[in-house]
C-alpha cells in the first residue's frame, strides 16, 4: 500500500464515520422531537398561527387580583349572615369545608357593604366598586367558581397552569403557543405588577416544559421597562446589532449541531431584545394619550396610579398586538383588618379596571379582547381574628367554593350574572364552574379545543385543563 492508498482510505474512513454520525444525529433529533424535547423551531418561534376554529377573541388582559379577595363583600350578597352575625354556624353546615386557618366553629362576619342593582342588567355589586358599576352591562359575573386549592401558591398554579404543582406551563404561555404574536417588537406575553407581597410568583406566568419564547416578560411602569434594556454609554445602536449578529451565527451553527429548540428561543430572545430598544420606550410615553384618557384611568391619582398606568399599558400592548396580558396586584389577603384593607384595594383597582373595559370598548377593541378579573379562590362567611382582644381586626380565611370573577368582551355575554351560591356564601348552590372550565373556555374564545391544545412531553401529551374541564357555553354570546 503506497502513500496515496492510505490516504484515500483514511478519507473514505473519514466519510463514513462524519456521514454515520450525521445520521445518527438526524435520528437522534427525530426521537427527542416526538418527546417534545427537541425539534426544527421556526425562525420565529411567536410567528402568528392558527387557531382550530375562527375565534372570538384575539387577546387577552387578565387582570390578577393575588391573595382572594372577598366575594361576599363585593360580588356577591349574603343579607341572611347578619342574622348569624358574631355566631358559630351549625356544625352540620361547616364540618366539611376546606379551611386554612380557622375552626369551623368561628363567628360569623356579616358585610358591612350595601349591595344596589347596577345597570339595565341589575347586577348587585357592593359599593366599594362604583366604578365597576358603571360597565355592569359590560361584564359577566359568575358567582359560582370552584377550586381544589385553598392555600395560595397551590390555588395560583392551579388557576393559571391546571395543576397544584409546579413546572407546567401558564394560560399565557399556552395562549402564545398556540396563536403565536402578532407583534413583533414586543414579546407575546407580558407581565405587569403591583401591589406588596406575592405567593406563586414567576410560576404564574412560566413557561414551563413550553419553549421558553412564550414564557411571560415582566414589564416595569416607569424607567426601562425591561431592567438593563438600554445600551451602555458608548455601546450604539450599529454596535449592538453587530454583537447580536455574531452572537447569533454563534448560537445556529449550535442548532444545526444540536436542534435543541431552546437555542432557536434564545436567537429570538435576542433579536426580540434589539427591537424593544426602540419600540419599548415609546410604549411608555403616555405624552400622546389625551387628558381625558389619563383622567379616565387615574394615572395622576396617587391611589390609583400603579394600578392605572398597567391597565393603560395592557390596552397599549394589545393595540400593538401582544397577545397575552397578564396584571398581577397583590395586596388582596384579608386575613385581618378586612375593614380597613379591603377598601383600601378597591380605591386603587376599582377605577382603573373599569376604565380598561370602557377604553377598550369606544376604541373598538372589547369584541377582540377578553378581559378577565379574578382571584385564585375566594373568602369565609366566617370570621378570622388573629389578635382576638381587638374584634376591629377581624379579617376572612381562604374559601375554594363559590367565589366571584368577571369576564368582558372577547365572546363573552355581558350583563349576566351566572352561577349561585346558598344563602350564606358556604357551597355553590346552582352552576358550578371549576377552574379547568374557566380555562377551557377562555381557549375556546381564542378559537381552540382545549383537548387538542397539547404538547408532548415526557413521553405523554400535556395540556392545560389536565384531565378535565368543559366549555361553559351559557356566558358565550
């Protein structure tokens, strides 16, 4: 064997060996995407798409009340408690209830709040909501939602990813994988917060086994709004583009070796971040909203200003096409002093939200977007004193059985009032809604079978109403 033999050999080996593993790389891709582990992502991974169905809804706005507020000082009149006011109710009646906290022999706490019919509709709301009574034939009340959760961070993974535990994706991530965005300076789903205090956190808005473009983005009301959004001093713009140029040739020559589908979300991540740097900013620049808009949203009013600058910001994003946004307030825990805290949330949102439903609906928006404020659970008839010497301080424990929410637009049947609770707020008396219906009706609006909404993963098909749900066809319009 001459020199030329040999090295023509060691080619052919060379060949054979690049070949058998590019092949097996290929198998090796193929098998992981049927995982949902892997798989050739698009070039742009929130790239609209269709849904199953011609929807009635584009976007969604939900507007997170964290902590549970209290159905029966709001949504939901009980007169008959007064009679049982300061009493232990009939151990009959109270020894199966979920309670985090208390016995089921506390007194009772009768609300103090007048309830009036609102609007042609005659929906009762409580007087600390003035301004939701003005969208009253807006809206649809269901005041009979039901959850397996009674404690907080359990109740909030369960309303937003269809599961008590964590590490499955949110409704928005769902959303956004299954629509895509139609914008494309900003992400598809974004996160607005306000309030002290938090429970489930980022796993309200994760994405969970999804890719990690649709998980949630949180946005600031002031100042970048994305921390660290704005170049460096002395970094421009032609400068910036170069570097995500690089990094990116990087990061495909690593897809192409790999077809991990998180390198395609990190080459979107990137590219998403470049052209927020301009058109973030401008999202935030209120200089162009007329006075009357601000004055309709209270964004000068200190009480309202956080709450109102991200429901300006929520109608802002799905103007530009976000699909998915998600305001989180805390602050709605009354354990204690339900007196004093209650209406003290209630003058910070009350305005604000009804302000989104208004603006939404004189722009033309509402028939498109679906609005959705809610709780994780609701509150006990029952008192709670955590320093019994001072009845002042009295406050309601968690309740999993007929709480209130509201929906509009997007679908929905406004001025309705679905569901019932007995008399005295303590099971669903007519119509109960699991959170697993809510969910697979909020998809149904966005145009998809929530059985068929699915995503393989660890050998299985995943979705979000888990095992569960049905559409809740009577508030559709």
């Amino acid at each position: 064997m001459n020199e030329y033999d040999f090295a023509r050999i060691q080619l052919r080996r060379d060949f054979f060996r690049q070949c058998a593993g590019g092949i097996g790389t290929l198998a090796l891709a193929d098998l992981l995407a049927l995982e949902g582990r892997a798989a050739p992502a698009p070039v742009e991974p929130l790239a609209p798409k269709a849904p199953h169905f011609a929807p009635k809804a584009k976007n969604v706005i939900f507007l997170f009340q964290e902590g549970a507020p209290s159905q029966m000082d709001l949504f939901d009149p009980k007169p008959v408690l007064r009679k049982w006011h300061s009493q232990p109710l009939p151990a009959e009646l109270t020894r199966d209830l979920k309670l985090a906290f208390i016995k089921p022999n506390a007194a009772v706490l009768a609300s103090s709040r007048e309830f009036k019919p609102c609007g042609q509709s005659g929906t009762e709301l409580s007087d600390l909501l003035p301004h939701t009574a003005q969208i009253a034939d807006d809206i649809c009340l269901i005041r009979s939602m039901r959850s397996d959760a009674f404690n907080h961070h359990p109740g909030q993974l369960l309303l937003f990813s269809g599961h008590v535990l964590a590490g499955r994706p949110s409704l928005g991530a769902w959303a956004v994988y299954g629509l895509g965005s139609e914008s494309r300076n900003l992400p598809g789903f974004v996160v607005l917060t306000s309030g002290v205090g938090t429970s489930a956190g980022a796993d309200n808005f994760t994405s969970g086994f999804l890719p990690s473009s649709y998980a949630g983005t949180v946005f600031r009301g002031s100042g970048d709004p994305i921390l660290y959004l704005s170049n460096p001093a002395g970094i421009s713009s032609q400068s910036q583009r170069a570097r995500i140029d690089a990094v990116r040739d990087l990061n495909q020559m690593r897809q192409v070796q790999t077809g991990d589908v998180e390198i395609a979300s990190r080459i979107q991540s990137y590219e998403l971040a470049f052209r927020m740097q301009a058109s973030a900013p401008e999202l935030l620049d209120f200089s162009k909203e007329s006075a009357a808009t601000l004055e309709l949203y209270g964004v000068s009013k200190d009480a309202t200003k956080a709450y109102a600058t991200n429901c300006l910001l929520a109608r802002r994003m799905v103007e530009r096409g976000v699909r998915f946004v998600m305001l989180m307030h805390a602050s709605w825990d009354h354990h204690s002093e339900i007196e004093k805290g209650l209406p003290r949330q209630c003058a910070a949102t009350d305005q604000p939200a009804a302000a989104l439903v208004k603006d939404l609906k004189q722009r033309g928006l509402l028939d498109t977007t679906l609005v959705v404020w809610a709780g994780e659970f609701g509150r006990t008839p029952m008192s709670e004193l955590r320093r019994p010497e001072d009845a002042g301080n009295a406050g309601r424990d968690h309740h999993p059985e007929g709480y209130s929410l509201w929906m509009a637009g997007g679908g929905v049947k406004p001025g309705i009032v679905y569901g019932k609770t007995d008399e005295l707020g303590l099971k669903i008396a007519e119509d109960p809604v699991h959170v697993h219906d809510l969910q697979a009706t909020i998809l149904h609006l966005l145009g998809f079978d929530h059985t068929r909404l699915t995503y393989r993963h660890m050998g299985r098909d995943f979705r979000l109403t888990d095992v569960g749900g049905e559409v809740v066809r009577a508030v559709l319009a």
